[in-house]
C-alpha cells in the first residue's frame, strides 16, 4: 500500500508515503505543504490510496479531496479520519460540501475542476526487451476526462509519439476513440524498435485527443518521458521501465494543459 498527495489546484507539489506491504498499513510519515493563510480558501490536497501489485503494476483504490478551509480551525495535533471514494466512484463527482470552496476556485486546467475528481489523468504500462529492442507501450486507461462547455464526455483517443533528440518523429501510433466515456477503457499496445543505445537519447511523448468531427480535432493534454520527461514522476517510470529487465510497469500520468 502507498498513500500519494497533490497539492490542488496547483497540481505542481507531491508527496508520496513509503510501500507497506499489508493491508492494514501503519504509515506515521509526515508531509509539510507551504499554503498561506490567504490561499487557505482556495487550496486543497487530493488523497489517494495504491495498491502495489506484483510485477509492478499499481491499482489505485480509492481517493478524496480535503479542502484546506474546512480544517484550518481544527486543533493541529488532532487526528481525522478521512473516507475514500472507491474507485468505481472516482470521477462522477464529490457530493461532500467540503470541496465546495475548492469547486468554485479558478481551476481551468484542460476544463476539470476538482469537483469532477481532479486532473485528467492516463494509466500507461512501459516494458522494453533489451535482446530484441522492443519497446511496448499499453494505453490502460483514462480518467476524468470531461467537456465542462457541452456538460457531455468527450470522444477521446491517445496518440503515441516516439522521437530523436532533434525532436523528429521516429515512429508514432494511435488508439481508437472512446466516444463518450470519461474514463475511458484502451487496453491498446504499440510496439516501437528502439536499440539500447538510444534509450537515453529518445523521448516518448503522449498525446491526449478530442475528436469532435471526421476533420477536426483538439489536444487537450500530453505528458513525455525519456530525454525530455515533462515531469519528475514522468521520468522515474521511464526509469522504473529500464531497471525492470523486462517486467511491465504501470502508472498514472497528469496531463499537461498543452
């Protein structure tokens, strides 16, 4: 079990508790989060509970959102229990009157608000064959994937780009639309050849699509990893990938607004 945090709606500050393995973990970690007294109102922490599997893959088992404003008066030292969402809920909205404040705050990014569960978010599985230079990428799934202007899901796809160091596509692929679901279910694999010189060099860039006709479409997020990972977290499952000789990795991504 592992406990990560994110500092809403700035979605830039993490935290994350060390692996227990059991399943009434005892973690007694502590976290400091710089928030001042004016922004109290506006800012919140995203809670989520994982489970770590064998073979590296990660299953998220339920979440929540705490707003700041509605335990600033409350004693420091005291403790609070805190329920989860399960994750069969997560992304149908919170009915809890404490993300209240949180709902109303600017939060613009790819046009989700924290009412809605959080930043859009992609599960992706990385395993690379040193012997054969196959690089397999699996687009799992999505989640809080919303149209906040229509009130609809929008009819999403995932494109999959792999490229040089100049920034030239080497390779790139794509899966098939998801109309109307906003977290949507992919299980698509692409496979790239990449020789095990080049794993530092190149870069792996995931692109998120809105399709909203036969002609038009419109990138609403996208992450990298490799050479040019968009983030820490990013990088570590490129790294992750790397040092597991093989064995599939999966984790979950934030979108970045493009």
């Amino acid at each position: 079990m592992q406990i990560r945090m994110l500092l809403l709606p700035l979605r830039k500050i993490r935290q994350k508790t060390k692996l227990r393995p059991t399943d009434n973990p005892q973690f007694e970690e502590s976290f400091d989060f710089k928030v001042t007294q004016a922004d109290l109102d506006t800012m919140g922490l995203r809670i989520r509970l994982y489970g770590c599997e064998k073979l590296r893959r990660e299953t998220l088992i339920g979440e929540t959102v705490v707003s700041f404003s509605s335990i600033s008066a409350v004693d420091p030292c005291q403790t609070l229990w805190i329920d989860l969402e399960p994750r069969s809920s997560i992304g149908h909205g919170y009915s809890s009157s404490d993300v209240s404040s949180l709902a109303c705050s600017e939060v613009s990014s790819l046009n989700i608000s924290i009412q809605h569960g959080g930043p859009p978010e992609l599960m992706i599985g990385l395993a690379y064959n040193g012997s054969t230079g196959r690089l397999s990428v699996e687009i799992l799934n999505g989640t809080n994937f919303r149209n906040m202007a229509t009130k609809r899901p929008p009819d999403i796809y995932v494109k999959v780009t792999l490229k040089a160091p100049n920034g030239r596509e080497m390779a790139k692929s794509k899966t098939s639309v998801r109309p109307g679901q906003p977290n949507p279910l992919y299980k698509e694999t692409f496979v790239f050849q990449v020789a095990q010189f080049q794993l530092a060099d190149v870069s792996l860039m995931v692109s998120v699509f809105v399709r909203k006709s036969l002609k038009r479409k419109e990138m609403i997020g996208w992450f990298t990893m490799g050479q040019t990972s968009s983030s820490g977290e990013d990088q570590s499952h490129w790294t992750a990938m790397i040092d597991s000789s093989g064995e599939q990795v999966f984790r979950w991504h934030v979108l970045l607004e493009p």
